[in-house]
C-alpha cells in the first residue's frame, strides 16, 4: 500500500522529535484568471508526510512519549459539488486510504486547535507562509496561555519543523530513489526525442512542446519546474524561458527541463547543434563544459564536501576559458579574483527531490556540507557567452550547459541520467539516426499489435 511510504515517512519525522504537536498545512489554491484556477500542486512538506493531494487540508502530528497521533482535516464529500469537481477524498478516505487515526472537515479546524495545543509544551509549526492563518494560531495560543490560574498552558516553544523535515527531504530512502529514477527515465527519453525532432527552422516553443509532451505521454502529470528551450544567444540566459525565438540553422540548442513523477523532479539539461552536427567553435566550448562536468562527477562520493565538487568543475571551466582566451593570468588569481564570473556565474549543482532546488543545508555552520549516501545532487557547469563584452568576439552568442542528477552511493555515486547522449559524437549519432521522431508518433500506453 502506497501509505506506507507515507507513514514511515511520518514515524521518522515524529522520531526526531521532542514531544508536542506538529502542523502542516495544505497548499493553497491560486486563481488564474476569472474563475479559473492555476493547476493545483500540493505543497512538497504536506505531500511527503501524507501523501494527500487536495488542497483545503491541515495535517496534525502528535507526539507524547511513545504515543503518535495522526489527525487530518480535510474538505468533507459534498454530493451535490462533486457533479461538478468530481469525489473527494473525504473524512473516511482520509481515514482508510491515507492513514489518519482520526479525520475532520476543515470547518472544525480553527475550534478543535485549542483542544489540540492545551498543555502542550511544542509547536512545530511553519510561521509566514499565509499571515490569516498564523493571526488565528497566534490567537488560539494567546488565549491558552491566559487560561494560566486554570492550569491550563499552551505552547512556549514554537519552533520550525522545516529544520528537522528538511534533513529527511535531503536523503533520499530506496523508495525516494525508484521514484526519481522514474522521473529520469521519463525525462531521458523526452531529451531523445527532442534531439531527434529537432530541426533548423522550429520555433523554440515547438521543440519544448516536443519535450512536454513525451514527459506527459510517458505518465508524468507535470513539468518539475518551466521548460528552458534556448537557442543561439538565447542560451546565455540562465534561466530563459520564454521559448519564442525560431531555431537557426548554425544554433546550439540549451534545453534545460525536467519532468515530475509522484511528487519528484528530474533536472537534466542537453546543448546540441539544430543542424544535427557540432560546429567551431562552439564544440570547443561544449567538450570543455564537459570535461568540468565529468571531473565533478568523479568527486561525488560520501565525505567529499560540496564545495569540493563545485571547485572540482570550476578548475577545469577556468582551465578552458583560459585557453579559450576569453581570461588572462594563472588559474590560481583567476579562480581567487573570479575573473571567470561573467562566464560561470552559478553554483556546480542544487539537491534534487520534491523540489527542483531541492531543501536541506549546503552548510553545516560555516563548513561546506559533506555528501552522504542517499543525497541527490545535480551536476550542471556551463559556460555562457553573451554578444558584446567581456566576451571574446568569436565566442559571443554561445552557451552550453550540461547536467546530470547524480545520486551519492556508499562507494561513490550513481548517475541516475546516465545513458543518454552527452558526448558530441553519441549526440550527432543520435541526431543522425534514420528514426525520424515526427515519423513515429503512436500512444505509448497502447500496446502495438502484433503483425500475423
Ligand atoms: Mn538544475
């Protein structure tokens, strides 16, 4: 059963607890326009420690010594809404199919929460997100405390449960990593596609479209985060992604897209050449950012801290703008002055989970935080070009990142993309190969029949 996932999530969030309550709220709602409403997500904490969907929910986790409670309020059936909205979930599902020792409409939050904090030392709970709601909260533990000559107290310690979530969040359990290698399967296969579909001429939105919809094709509901479909100059860029410009024939293409698989994002970016073959010099450029690539990789191992890896890529970047001529002066004053910064301006990589930038610490204190086995870790150097200065003139209009999510294993690391093309030479075989992606369009979901 699916809620075991959930409830071993649970148990362990509540082990590194001390004794008190936790609460979680739902995502909200966010109208588009008129009355229609953005497509709803729920939010990563909510969903990693219920598994529940629909929004309109708070989650209440007690804890006192041994004993747990899990208690979910949610939108009651309504027979004669879901002619329009369809079933929900309802107090008896969120009883029998997501675990909840007891479950109530929403409407009877805000009147049992003074019943749930009464002598209650902690709070666990996430201030600043939605300020109607902690006025009320803030209301409801004011007025226990001023029940003091009753016996009464409410909680004096009100603390962030993100500290202790987010250091689950960011190692990843068997089940986590199954999930996200869904994600990247989907997404590998969509990046094929795209490198096969891809033709001069296309219009960028055109090409994503082709990404986005073997993503949805392959069973993922939604993109992890907007689809970055960069040509030529657009790709310096970082995060581009309007997607409206027509692909040239002399053009480098960035895409950078990842898509979502139960509530778990791939991330993968892939720069190849519109025309199907790589060009001076922007191959120049592209074996550089994948040598700094390859090199990070090979640091990602348990002990190695995240500034090691970032630093590991970054030499071989500055080795390459060096003698790509775009920075002067020896690789120690480049890298110590960062000289290299109009060129490489982000970090080496982010956590990868629920969250495209994934949560968890980077530090621990001041200190760069050591990998451990069950971290992701994206693995994404470029190198951007902007037309004008600083730029070489050569080389302006050129960007090329390449990124890969890299699991951390007891003996070293696991790249969870691996197999789909990043050398240039894979990348033109690839785009070479008579299997013409527009020519092949069936229902993945169908199985084909077999001829007799
Ligand atoms: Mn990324």
């Amino acid at each position: 059963m699916a809620d075991r996932l959930y409830a071993a999530r649970r148990r362990r969030f509540m082990d590194s607890l001390s004794d008190g309550v936790a609460l979680f709220q739902s995502a909200p709602t966010v109208q588009r326009n008129g009355d229609v409403e953005h497509p709803y997500r729920q939010d990563s904490d909510f969903h990693y420690l219920t598994g529940f969907e629909e929004p309109g929910a708070y989650a209440v986790l007690q804890k006192a010594g041994r004993k747990r409670t899990f208690t979910l309020f949610v939108q009651p059936c309504d027979p004669e809404m879901e002619v329009w909205t369809g079933k929900k979930v309802g107090l008896e599902g969120a009883m029998e199919r997501y675990g909840a020792n007891e479950a109530f409409s929403r409407a009877e939050f805000f009147d049992r929460l003074p019943g749930m904090l009464t002598n209650q030392e902690r709070l666990y709970v996430e201030f600043g997100r939605d300020t109607g709601f902690d006025a009320r909260l803030t209301s409801v533990i004011e007025s226990l405390k001023a029940e003091a000559r009753k016996g009464v107290f409410g909680p004096w310690r009100i603390i962030d449960p993100r500290t202790v979530l987010w250091e689950l969040r960011l190692e990843k359990s068997a089940a986590d990593i199954r999930t996200l290698q869904k994600a990247c399967d989907i997404s590998k296969a969509a990046f094929a596609a795209a490198m096969r579909a891809v033709r001069p001429g296309m219009g960028e939105w055109e090409l994503a479209a082709v990404v986005e919809f073997e993503f949805r094709r392959r069973g993922s509901p939604r993109v992890g985060f907007e689809t970055i479909c960069a040509s030529g100059a657009n790709a310096t860029t970082l995060h581009y992604i309007t997607n409206d410009s027509t692909i040239g024939e002399e053009d480098l293409v960035l895409m950078d897209a990842g898509a979502e698989y139960n509530y778990v994002t791939a991330d993968i970016s892939r720069t190849f050449p519109a025309s199907g073959r790589f060009t001076e010099p922007g191959l120049t450029v592209y074996k550089w950012v994948l040598k700094a690539q390859k090199a990070a990789i090979a640091k990602v191992r348990p002990g190695v801290t995240y500034r090691e890896v970032h630093e590991a890529g970054l030499e071989v970047l500055c080795r390459g703008l060096k003698s790509m001529g775009a920075v002067k002066g020896s690789l120690k004053k480049i890298i110590e002055k960062a000289t290299y910064q109009p060129f490489f301006m982000h970090r080496i990589g982010h956590w990868l989970g629920a969250d495209v930038h994934d949560v968890g610490p980077y530090f621990d204190g001041s200190k760069s935080v050591k990998l451990r086995p069950g971290m992701v870790i994206t693995i994404e150097p470029g190198l951007y070009f902007p037309k004008g200065d600083p730029s070489p003139k050569a080389l302006g209009g050129i960007g090329v990142r390449i990124e890969d999510d890299v699991l951390v294993t007891e003996k070293g690391n696991r790249v969870l993309t691996d197999g789909l093309p990043k050398e240039p030479a894979d990348i033109e075989d690839l785009m070479a190969g008579k299997d013409d992606w527009w020519d092949d369009l069936r229902p993945v979901s169908v199985k084909r029949k077999r001829r007799t």
